[in-house]
C-alpha cells in the first residue's frame, strides 16, 4: 500500500498486491517481507525514485536486514538493489497495520464467504438501479454502468446481468438514440505550407437583424492555422461583402494566394470575381460533389453559434456586438492574450 502522511495518520494514495510464485513461497519469513519490499518499491518507482520514504511492515527482523554482512544472502542482493531508494525501514506491530492487513486477507474472505447469499436478486436489482436508473446513474451504457458498479461491489457474472439489464432499460429504448458508428474512409488532402496561403470564406445566414441592422456574419478561415475571423454584414450582395472583405481580412492580414468558396451567389458574381482578379488571388470554388471541402468552416460556424448563445440577450438582436469578440487569438499570434485580470499595472488615475 502507498500512503501519504505520518504514520498512523496516512492516508492511502495507491493498493497493489502480488503473489509468490512456488520458489518464493519456500523462502524465509524474512526474505518473503524483504522480497515484498524490493517488489513494490519497484512497482510504485515512479513515486518512490529521488525522495525519503519509509517502509513499514509488521516484520520486525526486517528493520536489521541493514546489517546482514554475508555476501551470498538473498537479503544483501536486495539490500544492494535498494540502494538507489533513499528509505528507512520501520516496524509497526500488525494490528496497528489495519488497512494493508484487510487487503493481504482478501484472497481467504472471498473463499471462505458465500457471496451469493449475500448479493440475492433483490439486492443485485437495488444495485442494478440505482447504479443505472437513479439520476446518479443517468442511464449510462452497459460499460459505464459496469464499471461504476465494479468500483463498489461485485458478483460473479455481473457484467452479463448488466447487459441484460440495460438492454430492457425500457427508458433507454425510448430515449435513446442508436448512432451508427461511421468511419469515413481516410482521404489525402493537402494542407497549406504557410499561413494565409489558402483560406475560405463563407457566410453565415440570415440571423435575427440586429439594432445595428446586420444580418449575415462573413466568416473567413486560414487553412493551416484555422485562424477565424467573422465579420457582422447587413447585406449579402457582392459588393458588400467584398468591401467586407478586403477591409476586416486583406488589409488586416495581407493578401492571399488562394480562397475558396462555396457555390453562394455573392460568391461567383462578376463583383466579387473581379475584386479578386485585382488582388491576384485565385479562387476556387467547392464543388457541389465535394461540399466537405468546406467542412473545417462550416465546423467553425457551430463553435461561433455556441459562443453567441452565451452572451446574446433575449431576442437574440445583439450578436453582433459580440462577434468580434470571438477571436481564437492563441492560433495566430502564439500566445494566449493577456486578460485585464492578469495585468499588473492597475490604470493611472487621471486629474482632469
Ligand atoms: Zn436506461
């Protein structure tokens, strides 16, 4: 057993138990308790490795195996062993030993008592609900259920009563939903070198008008960095949202060597073909075979809609005021940004 505190008053941090195999078992009583030492100083090394220790255990011969002088010995073999520990071995007589005594007896508790008598169908269904149905239980799956039974009781076939039981959940039939379990085949696809070499653009639409009278977000993401910025926009003609364009991303951010759109009308007009032209970007369009060419954007419009639902009031009128404060800052400028909190100067009193 690892614990942590003095002892007496420790408190357990991990269990871990083994057994001797035929050979061991013939060894001495003091080479069976140093054996146990030189095992689980090993097993919980990550813990142990570079700081004072102590053993305890209820083998008082084992506090003078420090002075065992014959090189032959097992003992000194797992003294010399011990040595990169940084320990002391104490004595601690065995009913003040309580919680490891429980743990080394469980093998001859579980042999000697009947458990079936003690886990009979009424139990095992008080068991069986409240660990599934109760709203502790939250109708979890069968593995879930299993497992947080599994933490507190067991019986012999629990995992096959707990299938059973699940699957006539009469609230799960009803509730749940059976989701398919998709893989989709695994396609190459290129990704930018740089960033800003390709980007989407997308709109989102339409949203309640808001007191500022806008209505669409223009959404704007770097392929490599995923970088995102959303642009409220009143209108979703072309002209708007080129204007839109070039003044929150391309004077912002620089030009661009390729984007793509969707096959959105503002999109493949003349207006907005033309305004590319004149900034030497390519565009390219998803065709509407491939739509999830544009997936990554359309992804990033689900954390956006997350985001405002937060913060939006009632009716649902000032979004806008909240979407330029969506800002996944860290992608681009690789740090995250400073909050107010964190700032250490209070501002300056000013006397006017
Ligand atoms: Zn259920």
């Amino acid at each position: 057993m690892l614990s942590q505190g003095p002892v007496g008053h420790d408190l357990t941090v991990a269990f871990a138990s083994g057994s001797l195999n035929n050979a061991e078992t013939h060894y001495t009583t003091s080479e069976k308790e140093l054996l146990a030492v030189v095992w689980a100083t090993k097993y919980f090394r990550p813990y142990l490795y570079g700081r004072r220790f102590k053993t305890v255990s209820d083998h008082k011969p084992l506090v003078w195996v420090m002075n065992v002088k014959d090189p032959r010995s097992r003992l000194l073999r797992w003294r010399i062993q011990l040595a990169e520990y940084d320990y002391e071995i104490t004595h601690r007589r065995v009913s003040q030993n309580t919680n490891v005594d429980a743990l080394s007896r469980i093998g001859s508790v579980s042999k000697e008592d009947d458990l079936s008598d003690e886990y009979d169908e009424d139990r095992k269904k008080k068991i069986l609900y409240e660990f599934h149905d109760s709203p502790v239980g939250g109708h979890t799956g069968v593995n879930k259920t299993c497992r947080a039974i599994k933490s507190q009781y067991s019986w012999p076939n629990m995992r096959r009563e707990v299938e059973e039981y699940v699957e006539q959940c009469r609230s799960c039939q009803v509730h749940k939903m059976l989701t398919p379990k998709h893989k989709a085949p695994m396609e190459i696809t290129t990704t930018a070198e740089h960033t800003f070499d390709k980007c989407y653009l997308d709109i989102v639409s339409p949203l309640p008008v808001t007191q500022g009278n806008n209505k669409y977000i223009l959404t704007f993401q770097d392929d490599l960095s995923k970088y995102v910025v959303a642009v409220p926009i009143g209108h979703q003609d072309a002209e708007t949202v080129a204007r839109a364009f070039v003044a929150n991303i391309l004077l912002k951010y620089g030009t661009l060597c390729i984007i793509q759109t969707d096959q959105g009308a503002n999109f493949v007009t003349k207006v907005f073909r033309n305004t590319c032209k004149m900034l030497k970007i390519n565009k390219i369009q998803s065709t509407a075979f491939h739509p999830e060419s544009q997936g990554s954007i359309e992804r990033s419009h689900r954390v956006l809609a997350e985001y405002l639902r937060h913060y939006v009031n009632e009716d649902q009128t000032n979004w806008d005021e909240w979407v330029p404060l969506f800002t996944p800052f860290e992608l681009l400028f690789g740090c995250p940004s400073v909050l107010p909190s964190a700032s250490k100067k209070p501002p300056e009193p000013q006397y006017k």
